[in-house]
C-alpha cells in the first residue's frame, strides 16, 4: 500500500521494542513482522508471549530479509555494531531506524557501515516506562507521545514520509528536526534533569548532617520529586550522557553557572535579585503546567495514569 | 482539660493559619478560637467565611489575650515583629509557637523578646498546597504529615507535651528535634530540591539552543518534574533561603561538587564512574520509592490526592 510498510523488522524486544511488536499487531499496521534479540532469555520469552504474532528469528541478519523497515530497538551504545552486522543483508530501498534517546553521534556511527540503497530515518519516540524487557512492552505506549525523526537533509522524502505515518499509526504526534537540535533540545528538557536527579542522591549518601532514615523519612519536601526518574536504568544514562557529551556538558555548565549565582545571591543577602530570579521564570512555568495539564486530561480520556500537576496536594511549601 | 489547650489564638489567616483554624474546629480540639490577621481583607473573608466559628480580631495584641497557646501563622520574616508585638500582652505560662520553615535563625530573632513566664515550642508542619490565603485553608491539611517541633533545651516539658498532643490532634505525627537539626535536615530534603527547581527554570530562559515553545513541547522527558515544587510562591522563599542561610549553602555547595564530579567523569569517558555513581544511590532511593509507596497507601485511604510514584508511567526514559 502507497505510504505504508508491509514487512517489518524490529531488532531488540525490550521495553521499546516489545511494545512495537504489540502495537503493530493491535493496530494491523503492517502485513509481517520479523523479531529477534540477542539474548536467547529474550527471545524465548518472546516466543512464550506469542507476542503480537510475530515471527521470532535467532539473527538479526535473519530478521531483515526482504524488510520494508528496519527498527534498531537496542541501546545506544549498540546501534552501530547492530547495523554493521546487518548491513550487507538489508533489501534495496530498505528503511532503517532505531529508538535512540540520543541522535548526531549514533547517525554518525551508522552513516559509514549503511549501503547505498539503504534510507536511514532515525527516530525517538518519548516514551518509556521505569520497567525494561519483553514483558513490560505495552500496546498503548506511544499513544498521544511524540516522536521525533532526525532525517539527513538529503534523505530520501518518501522514506521520511512512511516512517511519520508509521509512528502516526502507533498513536504519536510526530515532529522532524535536525539529530544536532534533537541532541540539545533533549539536554535540556531530559538529560540535565536526569543529571540532577542522580546527583542529588550522591550528596544524600555524603552528607553528614543528617541519617538515611532523615533522608526517608522527610523526602516529601521536595527531594521525593526527584526519585521517579533517578529510577531509570542506570546502563541507559551513561550511554546517553557519554553519547551526548557536548550538548550535555553545555547545559549542565549553565546550569550549575545559575546555581553558583543563586548561593551568591544567598551569600550576599540580596533578596530583590532572589525574588526577581524566582519571578522571571514564572510564566514558562505556568506554560508547562498548563501543557501538562492538558496531557493529563488526554491521559485521563486514555485510561493511562499520569502525574498530575495542577492539584491540591499536601506535601510541599515546607 | 490536663495536657489540652483551652483558649487557642492564630495570629495570620492564610493556608495554614486557616488550615488550623477550621482543623480545631471540626476536631473539637480547643474551647475558643481567636484568629487575626494583619490584612483588612483577609479578616473581613475569614468572617464572611465564618471559619471553625472563629472570633475574629482585629489586632495581635487583642488576639492573644487569655490565650493558653498561640501560634504566629506569619512568613518567616515577620515573627519575629509579630512576637515583639504580642510580647506584653501574653498570659503568664502562655504557649508560644510558629509554623515557619526555619528553625534556629527564627528562635534566635524570637527569643529575646519573649516575656520570661512565656514558653517557646517552634513547630514546621510539612504541610501545604501551591495556593494560598484564607481560602486555600482545608481540615484535613495536616493529616498522616510530619511536624516537627524544636524547642530549646530548657524549655517546660509540660509545654511541649501540649503542643505535641494539639498537633496529633490535627492528625499529625510529631516528631521532636533540635532547630540547628530541623535547619540542616530540611535544608537537603526540601530546600536544596527548591533551589534546584528554580535554578533550572532560570537555565531554561538562557537556552538559546532551544525555543521556549520546544521547552514547553517536550517537558515531559524529565523537566515537567521541576516544576511542581518550582511552582512554590517566591516570596515565601525567598525568606527560607535567606533566613536558612548557612545550611543551605552548605549543601548547596556539596550538591554543585558532586554535579561537577558527575561532568568530569562525563569528559573523561568515564563509564565506569558514572555506573559507579549511579548504583550507589539505588538503595536510598527504592527505600525512598517504598516510603513514598506506603505514603501513598495512606493517601488512598484517606481520600486525599498525591504523586504516585510506584506505577508505569509513559513518559520517562527518553
């Protein structure tokens, strides 16, 4: 069909992938899908699961014969080594992409090992769950997710076009943008973030002036909002930082700048530049709970549970 | 009544002035109420509102004749004028408190200005709501929520244990500790996550890598996560920072010592230290996701709204 991919491969049934393989089914959104993954555990939990109907093979080289679209669904930090493996049995006119959460260093990987013939269309869906591996995949992930495409600017448009309406049929808003705006937008709204919050339980562990069960005990201060996504994988994060070193050592520079202004500020009792600080940053504020709030009214319409923002709660402003 | 209080006085109405006024109310926890505060307005809203069947008056000093214990509902910054003020008026034997988020600085300021019958019993509920004023007040605000209480050394034991029994009559678990403690522990758990959350809104504005429409679109890969407790009211803040001075720069100057460290393994390629790093943590913080869990539970129970922490979620691990 015009637009659309018949036969699919998705190398790597973890969260992502599985979830993939789910949704393709629920949705009938290709004609074939052909999965594998490294491990044998995996792959045999696959095939336990009847996941999706998929045809479960032993190789990557396997699953890619005479696919549409090829989707790399491994970490980062394995991309490359996948698509070199893979490259010489890829179909003509062949599609590839993958899942990655970082973007200019894993297209610069992949470029030298594709063959000519082959469109590459990497792509990140932002979605995820604190849950890894065949079973936590879930059908309904990317619903109302965006997912954003990182083409070169000489890539193929129709290649670009089929893999928008792919994840379109997956339930995602997608937006295209550049792998280098890709990587700084994601330093910003996700990896310092992430950053922050891992640091913050290193200094819990060193410091003295109070015990782990004072950390427990009060974390509802503030600190406890730092917990859901210092539970992500660590494995994931150090590919990602390492990968995104330049984007994120920028941002995390600036940010840790603004820090050492704010103590100067505390240090030099000036409270009209902490009050003009504090009150600058308001209506982005605003603007991203008012955002969130209506994601969680889509959520709510999508049985899917959230964290609200705009709510009464009882644990703050201490 | 032995170990009660009889004639209760609330000098400042908003969110947890009128939170304990309609709290005493509905628990039967006191004989008489007498409430102010220094607004015209809000006094004339906590009459239309007829809270708890207060009385209401127009000035402290009025406010605290007779009273058995009085509490000062006043931003950190204005106790210590608030009691300068009641100072001559106060009962012999009378009971005095507080609901501020700092501890040593405000006992300090406080203390000298205390009639010698009087007994100081500071206490921080960690308890609140984004919002604020008369209104905002709720009954059941400080319910299955710390408070903790710093009186001094010498201070009357009989005191103390007045002030322990009102609190868990609000429903309150009480928990005893020094002001230069509380200071120290709160500045990590609640301030230092504060700090945090306004600094990284001031990052964002200084991100020319991305628009203010990109930070507002992908929000949700980690950075939605700041902005509840950046959401908090900056005056209010402010005065934390500026009144916790040396705690908080205390652990802010650990926390920007461990972001650094966190870079330099970034720059070196240090994917060993950084899965180091990130391990290291993980007990603290399921610990915390397990407290948080149970806090949650009692949540449900209560019929009250909170963050969830243990549940799949969609949004994270981009």
């Amino acid at each position: 069909m015009e637009g659309k991919i018949a036969k699919l491969a998705i190398i790597g049934q973890g969260l992502i992938g599985s979830s993939i393989t789910r949704a393709v089914y629920e949705r009938r959104l290709v004609t074939t899908v052909t999965v594998t993954d490294v491990s044998d555990k995996v792959r045999k939990r696959v095939r336990e699961l009847g996941l999706g109907h998929a045809r479960v093979v032993d190789t990557a080289r396997e699953a890619v014969r005479d696919a549409d679209l090829v989707i790399a669904c491994v970490p980062v930090g394995q991309i490359a080594d996948v698509i070199k493996d893979i490259a010489p049995y890829l179909k003509e006119g062949a599609i590839v992409s993958d899942v990655g959460s970082v973007k200019a260093s894993v297209v610069a990987d992949i470029r030298p090992n594709l063959p000519e013939g082959a469109h590459l269309v990497p792509a990140h869906p932002l979605a995820g769950t604190e849950f890894s591996g065949p079973d936590a995949g879930m059908p309904r992930l990317f619903v109302k997710r965006w997912c954003i495409l990182t083409p070169e600017e000489h890539c193929d448009a129709d290649a670009v076009a089929k893999v928008k309406t792919f994840w379109e049929g997956l339930g995602s808003t997608v937006e295209v943008m550049s792998p280098e705006r890709h990587d700084y937008v994601l330093a910003f709204t996700s990896h310092l973030p992430h950053m922050v919050a891992f640091s913050i339980f290193q200094t819990a562990l060193r410091y003295e002036e109070m015990t782990e069960a004072e950390v427990i005990k009060f974390s509802a201060g503030g600190f406890r909002d730092f917990t859901r996504i210092a539970s992500s994988n660590p494995t994931m994060w150090r590919d990602i930082f390492l990968k995104n070193r330049e984007p994120v050592l920028s941002v995390l520079k600036m940010f840790v700048g603004d820090l050492e202004h704010l103590a100067e500020a505390i240090e030099n009792d000036d409270g009209d530049e902490l009050l003009k600080m504090f009150s600058s940053s308001r209506i982005t504020r605003r603007k991203v709970i008012e955002k969130e709030h209506i994601s969680v009214q889509q959520d709510e319409d999508d049985k899917r549970p959230d964290v609200p923002l705009l709510r009464p709660y009882a644990s703050d402003d201490w």
